[in-house]
C-alpha cells in the first residue's frame, strides 16, 4: 500500500468522538481504530 493510500484508510477508518462534522479542529479525523484500518474501510 503506498504512503497516500495508508493514510486515507488510517482517516477514513478513525472512530469519531465527539459531534460534528469530521474532520474538526477539535477531535480532528477522530480516534485511531487500527482494527478497522487493518481489516480496510
């Protein structure tokens, strides 16, 4: 998996804390869910 694609399945699979829309400047992406980054998106 090349840089880019490894960092879009990272953020896209993130869970989201807080409310609002992601990305925020408070939580950013959300919680990193390696689980799910592992398992794709």
């Amino acid at each position: 998996m090349a840089g880019p694609n490894l960092q879009d399945t990272i953020l896209t699979t993130a869970t989201p804390l807080g409310t609002g829309p992601y990305p925020n400047a408070t939580y950013g992406w959300g919680m990193v869910n390696a689980a799910a980054a592992v398992n794709g998106p």
